[in-house]
C-alpha cells in the first residue's frame, strides 16, 4: 500500500511523528514523506526533525521564504504537490507500480467532466 503524508507546521511534526514512524516500520506500506518547507529555518523545522526522530522527508516543496505571505504560501503548496504527484517520480523513484496516479486522475477528471454539463 502506498500513502503520502504532507506535514509542513510544528504541530503536525509534534503530532504527527509517531504516525510517521508506524507507517515506516510497516513493511507492507510504503510510506512517502513531503514537507511543505512552509518553515524553512532550521529552528523552526529542523529542530523537530532532529528531536522527534523524524527521518529526512523524501521531498521538500520549499514554500516558505522570507516576505512570502500565508496566501501565496498556500496557492505555491498546492500548485507543487499535484505537480509532484502528476510528474509520477514520485512513484517511480521509489519503485512504486506505475500508472497508481493515473487511476486517481482519471476519477477526478471524470467528475470535472460533469460539472461542464
């Protein structure tokens, strides 16, 4: 089974590390981790990762930037990770089965297709 996480602010570090850590001991899953990079201070990111145990994510969207604001953050991360899902690196770098995001595309692109109507 393959799942992606996207954590991206300390709370979801704190919360999440323990979730992080089962699913990558599970060796029926395989676990990919994304980090926005909404912090991209050490101390603001990097400390939990190293303190929680957190593993290095897989990918870094780095969203965050100086005088960036919440909004352009937002639009930046969404734009970045169906970019990243669509590209199907993500699977094949990994050596996911092929065509997995293709099945999930076509679900969507056929539920947009009837909102035309």
């Amino acid at each position: 089974m393959n799942i992606i996480t996207v954590t991206g602010i300390r709370p979801d570090f704190i919360r999440m590390s323990e979730v992080f850590r089962a699913l990558d001991s599970d060796p029926s899953i395989n676990h990919i981790l994304i980090h926005t990079g909404q912090h991209y201070d050490k101390l603001l990111s990097g400390v939990f990762f190293q303190e929680l145990n957190i593993r290095e994510p897989d990918y870094n969207l780095e969203i965050g930037g100086s005088g960036k604001e919440h909004f352009h953050q937002n639009a930046e991360l969404t734009v970045k990770l169906i970019e990243l899902i669509r590209s199907e690196a993500i699977f094949e770098e990994r050596g996911y089965q092929r065509g997995a995001y293709r099945g999930w595309h076509e679900v969507w692109r056929s539920k947009d297709a009837g909102r035309d109507k």
